[in-house]
C-alpha cells in the first residue's frame, strides 16, 4: 500500500533452497589384478543432484595445477600409481567435497633375467 492508500495486486513468488551438494561415482572399464590395473582404465564420471541439477563435473589427474571439466569417459594410461581428483557442483554453486581415486597401473610385461 503506498501512502494514498492505493493497494497493489497480491504477488507470490518462490523461493528455491538447495543446500545438499551432488554426488559423484565413478565406473572404471577394467578390473585389477592382484591390485594392479595392467592396461589402460577408461574412467567414467556420474554425478546426481536432487536440488537444483548438476552445473558441472571436474577432475584431474596427478596433482594437474587447474581442473578439467568432464565430458565423457577419459583415459587414465601412465604406468605407476595414478591419482584421480574429481568433484561436482550443482546449479546452486554447492560443491561436494573432492573424491580421490588411486589407480595403479602396470603396462609392461616382466621379462625373464637370463643370468
């Protein structure tokens, strides 16, 4: 009401709240032996959000400087163990904490010592 005593029309607006960060699972294309991986891993990223929707899915690999942003499976294929950092972050800006995966790989084949 303003000071004439005009009324203005009834309004109603929605306020959304989402304060639950998405989750995020990884499936990898290979399983390991005796706990090593002995070819490359394809890694595939899922993240779910039930508030406001998944805005996006990071990850890097090795302690990279900066994230890479996910857009589909992607090669882990350096020989030793290999450190996988990933994180999602819904359309309301909550980020979960970050997931670290160790995956170690053994690409060569022994060889047999002659002597």
């Amino acid at each position: 009401m303003d000071q004439a005593g005009n009324d203005s029309a009834v309004q109603q607006t929605t306020v959304q709240v989402d304060l639950t960060p998405p989750t995020t699972t990884y499936t990898l294309d290979a399983l390991p032996v005796n706990g090593w991986y002995t070819r490359p891993v394809m890694v595939t990223l899922s993240a779910v959000d039930e508030g406001a929707g998944v805005f996006q899915t990071q990850y890097r690999v090795n302690g990279e400087p900066g994230w890479r942003s996910y857009g589909g499976p992607f090669p882990v294929n350096q020989a030793g163990a290999q450190t996988l950092i990933y994180q999602s972050t819904d359309r309301a800006l909550n980020t979960e904490t970050a997931h670290t995966l160790t995956l170690p790989l053994d690409l060569a084949p022994p060889t047999l010592d002659s002597r």
